[in-house]
C-alpha cells in the first residue's frame, strides 16, 4: 500500500520498449567476465561528501548520475540511517567523458543506501529517486558493536538540489510491497521498465521485479520475477555483498571488500560480478574483475545500468562503482562492462 501524496502514472519513455513488454523473454546480458572499457567512465572524483560510495544510479534521460553515501558525521548518522544523495551531469563527449557536480540532498532515517533507483520523467525532466526509508538500528554481523540503519520500506520522492527530506516527510511517496520485511532496497531497470525490489523476509534474501508504472501506483501483487538470492560464496569470510541491477532478463551482483581487508589482498582484491538468470535464480556466470587494480583503497559499491543512446535502448551496459581515496577524503570511481551476448 502507498501513502501521500499519490503516486503518479508517467510514462518511462516513448523510445523505449513498453514496461512488461518483454517480460521473461529472453534479452541480451552482460558478459560480466568480459570487457571493461578503458578509461573508466570516473575516475577518483569527489562526491558531496568524503564518506564510502554506497551505491549509483544512471539517469538516462538528463544523462546525469546520483550516488548514496552515509552522510558525513558521527557514528549515530550510519546507525541513523542518514543519507547524502549527489548529483552529475554529463559535460563530457564520446572521446572525452566527464561529469560536473551539480547538486545534492539529505536523507534522514531513510538507511544504508545499498542500492538506489532514478526514475525520470521523459516529458518534464524531473528525475525521482527510489530509495529505502523509515532506517531501523542493525547490529553488524563480525563487528565490535558496529551500528547501521536498514529500510523497513521503500520510497520514491522528486530530486531538488539542496533539500533535506525526513522519513516522515509528506513528499515522500511510501510504500510496503513485503509487510514485515527488512533491508529493503530498490534498483530500477530503464532498458524494460522495471524496478527491482530486494528484501529480507523469514531470514533469506529475495529479488522481486515489477513493472515500474505499477510500482509507482503500489500494486506490488503482479510482479514479473522472484528469485532468491544465492550466495556465490558459501561459507565464512567470502567477498561482502555490494550492489545488484537488473536489465531484462538477467539480475547482476557484486560483492567484494576494499584493499584494507584481509581477504582482498592489495593489486588484486576481491570484487567478483555475477550474472542470474531470473527465470530459474540460478548463478549464470561469476568472475573476479581486477578493474581499477591500481586504485587505493578500492571497495566496490553499487552497480547500476546505463543505457548511453535512448534511440538505441537495446545497447546498454553496467555501471560498477568503487569507493577510493583516503579515510575523510574519499572519492569515485566508475567502470563499465559494455559486452552484449543473447542470452
């Protein structure tokens, strides 16, 4: 069920396929074991806070870029589940890629920003933003007391440069797809109109998958895709979850731990990607990706798809963000894997 305000009905975009138009069909996936384009998309640029990159999304129609990062401050903020939001715009070319800060917001109690979606509108440019909200306290496994926020449910509000939103704000438009679930996270898939919700519920992670003009009108009964989400790395002391996206046919998983951790050793690391098929939920393909080896720090956070022309939407690649830089001076860095193969 939503609450206030309403949620509209805007369309996701003439030029590309109608949302459940290809449902379970088989699409193109990304060889996550293939290319990764050189230079990276970003490298080692400041976000609006030196905090970790937590998660990316791709607005493809303002051809921007948001990031989530725990907002700047003590402990109680990532307990608090306060977020900061920056925003990109593309001011580069196809030989000469770049973005341009352009913004920011703050997020309070919303939770961890593991995963955040952008969903704009074609016909006036205003990008909403998916995100978990209402952060409740989570003790983090393996660590000395460590406290963090987590979302009981999800939201979609409107972008506006330098806003500060609550998770009670009326201009948050709220929503309970799983009642009684936790970390609840949200992805939006812009190639087939999708939005990708993953849960906790009875102790087990799942991925949903919903047209997104019925997410936005809270009917969460008639999804396209559930899957539960399988550990490539049973058993003690494997890579640490990071991120997910969704394009077609295919979920996408990353997970890894930056260069101070004992199980990433320094020049290789351990950031593996993941290809699922949604059908069946089962892992299609998982490799270690040495991209951005060099980098310091090197954490893998967030994973998001870009689709860089909207006349050709069937060509599109994923967005593979690492958290650098220095503790109190962090920055971004972005890679692509743009290989296409029919699945």
């Amino acid at each position: 069920m939503s609450d206030l305000p309403k949620a509209d009905t805007a369309s996701v975009g003439v030029t590309f396929p109608a949302p459940g138009a290809a449902r379970l069909v088989p699409t193109k996936k990304i060889k996550v074991e293939g290319r990764t384009v050189e230079p990276p998309l970003v490298k080692d640029k400041p976000a609006h806070d030196h905090t970790v990159l937590q998660s990316l999304a791709f607005d493809n129609i303002n051809k921007a870029v948001y990031l989530a990062q725990l907002t700047n401050g003590s402990a109680e903020r990532d307990k608090n589940g306060d977020l900061t939001i920056t925003r990109w715009v593309w001011k580069g070319s196809a030989t000469a890629p770049g973005y341009a800060y352009d913004g920011f917001m703050l997020l309070t109690g919303f939770g961890h920003g593991v995963s955040i979606g952008v969903d704009p509108d074609p016909a006036t440019g205003v990008a909403h933003l998916w995100t978990e909200v209402d952060s409740e306290p989570y003790l983090v496994p393996g660590t000395a007391g460590r406290w963090s926020g987590r979302g009981k449910n999800i939201c979609r509000f409107a972008y506006v440069d330098g806003q500060t939103l609550t998770n009670t704000s009326a201009l948050l438009q709220k929503h309970t797809p799983v009642p009684g679930s936790s970390h609840n996270t949200v992805n939006i898939d812009p190639v087939y109109g999708r939005l990708v919700h993953r849960f906790e519920l009875g102790g087990g992670m799942r991925y949903r998958v919903h047209d997104v003009e019925k997410a936005r009108q809270g009917i969460w009964n008639d999804y396209v895709a559930d899957v539960a989400e399988l550990n490539p790395f049973p058993g003690v002391g494997g890579p640490s979850f990071q991120g997910y996206a969704v394009a077609g046919s295919y979920l996408y998983l990353l997970h890894g731990d930056s260069y101070d951790s004992p199980n990433s050793p320094a020049g290789i690391g351990n950031t593996h990607l993941t290809s699922v098929h949604l059908g069946t939920g089962a892992v299609d393909t998982t490799f270690l990706t040495e991209a951005g080896a060099s980098l310091t720090y090197r954490e893998p956070e967030g994973l998001s798809i870009r689709v860089p022309d909207r006349a050709t939407p069937q060509v599109f690649d994923l967005g593979l963000g690492f958290a650098c830089g220095t503790s109190g001076a962090r920055t971004v860095t972005i890679y692509l894997k743009d290989e296409l193969t029919q699945g």
